[in-house]
C-alpha cells in the first residue's frame, strides 16, 4: 500500500483532526498519503484543509491534501476512513443534558449510555447507514475507523445495518487509563506490561505489572493512605470490584446505579454535574482559535495526540507490529459476554488488518455489569434495525442511572419529550410519542 488514501468524515472537528494528522505525518513513510478531508459545513472545512497543509508544511510532510463538501467524492479509492462525526453538535447535546435535567436524571458526560447516550445513537445512526452505503459502493475494501461516541452502539448498528466488515471503534481511555496509574505509581510507562478487556468506557484493567510484579498491591497502598484518591468513582469502583475501569470516574458514574442518585455521593466523589457542556464550550473556543490563528499566520498547535487510528494506518501500511485496544463485534472475543454486542479487546495490527484477540472470559462481577451495557445498547440498536419506537423506552428502563432516578412512567414521558427535541434528527419510525 503506497501513498494510502486517508479519508476524515467530520475534518470539521477540527481540533481533532489536528492531532490525527500531526501523528500521521509523524511517521516519514506517511508524509506522502493523500488525506481527504470531509464536512458539510463549508467553514470548518475550509478551516480544517488549512490546518492540514500547515501541519503537512511543519512536519515536512509531501501528503495530497484535498477537501470535499461531496462524502462520495472524498471516499472514492479510499484505504482508511477515520469517522469524526458528532451530529447536531453542541445544540444537539444542550438537549441531552436539559430534557433530562428537568426531568430529575442527572449526567455528566452522557455520550455513551444513559439518555444522553441512547439518543446521541439514535440521531447518529442515519448517517452511519448512510455512510456505510458510500463506503460500500466506492471504497469497499477500506477500513472504517470510528471514533464517533457511542462507540459500542454505534460499531453494533453499523455491522448489523451496513454488512461491513472492516469496521474498528477507537477510544484513548485504556492508553490514557495506564499511562496515569503509571504516573501515580512512578513506573516508566514503556516499561510496564498491561492487559484490559470488557467494553468501551466500562473496560477493566486485568493486568498490571512491572518486571513481572504486580502492581495492584502498591496501587490498594497508595489508595489506602491517600483520602483524595479515595474520593473519586473508578477508585471506589475499583476497591469494591477488584479491577481497576479504564474510564473517567464522570464517565464511570453514569454507567451504574450507585452514584448519581445520591447528593452525598455526588459530594463524597466530586462529580460534575453537567461536565460535558462546558467541554462542548472549549471545544467551540478551540476551533475559533484555530480559525481565526490561520487567518492571521499565527502558530497552531502541531503535537501528537497518540491516537490509534495513525497507528493502525502506519501497520497496515509497512507491516509494523502492533498492539491497540479496538471495539469490535464479540463473536466468542469474551466468552462471558453476549455474541452479538461490541467489545474492547487488544487487537494485533500489520499489514494483514486488524485482528482482535480473545480474552477469555471476564470475573463475573465485571461480566455482570458488562452484560447490562450491552443490553442497554441492543435495545437501542434494535429500535433503530427494526423501526420500533418501544425498544428506546425499553433501553432507558434498562439504564442503571436512569431507572435508579425516576418511576417507569417518568422514563417514559422523558423519552416522549426527548423524541419531541430530536425528532427532525430520528428516522421517521422512532419520532412517535407513546405517553406513560
């Protein structure tokens, strides 16, 4: 594969696409690829083509840069898609967080179970299916690489609604989650061997060590001499449970039903309610700084992220042995978790493709809440697969943190009203209202 052809849908993120293309360049047998850069909002695109060409320029990169408001015409030939989308933006998420809110359902991230995260599913899917159908019909041997939250539900819905194959779902959380513990723990990163499995943003570390010693017990010595720590969610998760989670504690609280519903455990863990709005904000700022910075001739930001995606591309094109944490369909992956739901597991990459491995099977305390996120994300795949607006109230009744807030008939008048706010954004199925 020479000079691949690297095609970002959604370059308008554009600080995102930043990092991506400062990893990819980083690598001299990349600086030659042809990027392709997709959005529909003629602004950001613009905005992202002139961060491409100046990180190509400072990294000395020779790459083909070309933009494209058509998703057909930037796909045609290519080797890898990288998917950015986020549809509806930050308006799309205001509602995520104020229908709920009002309702008494309490989220901070809500991108990947919980209310926030069925509805951020069911508007994405349209376009998932419909990219799919581009992919199929112009570049069907490439490689999807999704990074578009949530991650679980949106892999499920496009390998059952699309027929690809080659589809792979990347999140940071299990890289970022072992390089801080090693920080706390003072262990060079590169020298530590680690092991995770479970599903995106509720993984589980099952294996930690340094020169063959494990390092949990200096981890349980650390936690137990030090109260700040204690105070937040994946370590109290982590003391009771047994493994560490590969997420956020904000993000591990909306996963359970032990937190959110709870004033002193909101206090007792410092959890921000609402945190993603004001991440939304910056991420706005972001961008106009970097619109505007280009404008001008002034300096962007040009470092690395150490996403996977880059890395994949950089495998598959020399060969280079790798190993990423991917989210792919189980199949027997884990042998304790549904067959049919999407899972994270380290995957082996080279010039043969991405190539999950097993991880046998999870403690049962982990399975168990593993189990019920992947029922939370089939019912929210199948109201979508099977034009049933029933199965998204049935998803949310299924949710830990939203069945511990509020009575049936409340969940279903939430869900009413969230149909209401997002109707333009569902397919037509999914846009009637049911009452409590």
């Amino acid at each position: 594969m020479i000079n691949p052809k690297i095609v970002l849908i959604g370059a308008g993120s554009v600080v995102f696409t930043q990092g991506l293309l400062a990893d990819l360049f980083a690598f001299p047998e990349l600086r030659t690829a042809r990027i392709a850069l997709h959005d529909i909002d003629a602004e950001r695109l613009a905005t992202a083509e002139a961060a491409a060409r100046y990180i190509a320029e400072r990294r000395g990169a020779d790459a083909r840069i070309t933009a494209h408001a058509d998703r057909r015409a930037a796909l045609d030939g290519a080797d890898f898609v990288i998917n950015l989308v986020q549809i509806g933006m930050g308006e799309a998420t205001r509602i995520d967080f104020e229908i709920p809110a009002r309702h008494g359902v309490r989220q901070t991230i809500g991108d990947t179970l919980g209310v926030g995260g069925i509805f951020r599913a069911l508007r994405t899917f349209p376009f998932l299916k419909a990219l799919g159908e581009d992919i199929a019909a112009v570049c069907p041997e490439a490689w999807l690489l999704n990074y578009t939250n949530p991650m679980a539900m949106n892999v499920q819905y496009l390998v059952a609604a699309t027929g690809l194959t080659r589809v792979v779902g990347l999140c940071h959380s299990v890289h970022w989650t072992m390089h801080d513990l090693c920080n706390l723990l003072k262990v060079p990163f590169d020298e530590v061997t680690y092991r995770a499995a479970g599903v995106n943003h509720q993984a589980w570390v099952l294996r930690f060590e340094h020169d063959g010693t494990d390092l949990y017990p200096r981890l349980d010595a650390l936690i137990a001499e030090n109260e700040q720590l204690r105070r937040r969610v994946r370590v109290d998760m982590y003391r009771r449970l047994g493994y560490y989670p590969t997420e956020t504690s904000e993000h591990s609280s909306e996963y359970v039903p032990w937190y959110l519903g709870h004033d002193s455990e909101i206090e007792r863990l410092r959890l921000p309610i609402g945190a993603y709005l004001g991440i939304v904000e910056e991420n706005v700022a972001a961008y106009e700084r970097t619109r505007d910075a280009l404008a001008t001739g002034a300096c962007i930001d040009v470092e690395g992220t150490m996403e996977y995606a880059p890395q994949i591309v950089h495998s598959m094109v020399t060969g280079t042995p790798r190993t990423v944490y991917g989210n792919v369909p189980n199949h027997g992956l884990i042998e304790n978790l549904p067959a049919h739901g999407v899972v994270e597991v380290p995957c082996l990459v080279d010039r043969s493709g991405v190539r999950p491995t097993s991880a046998g099977a999870l403690p049962p305390q982990l399975a168990a809440l593993n189990r019920t996120y992947l029922s939370m994300n089939d019912l929210v795949v199948r109201a979508a697969l099977e034009d049933e607006p029933r199965h998204i109230r049935h998803a949310a009744m299924t949710d830990p943190a939203t069945a511990a807030a509020l009575r049936v008939e409340q969940i279903w008048e939430l869900c009413d009203d969230m149909v209401r706010a997002h109707a333009d954004r569902l397919q037509p199925a999914l846009r009637a209202t049911l009452g409590s």
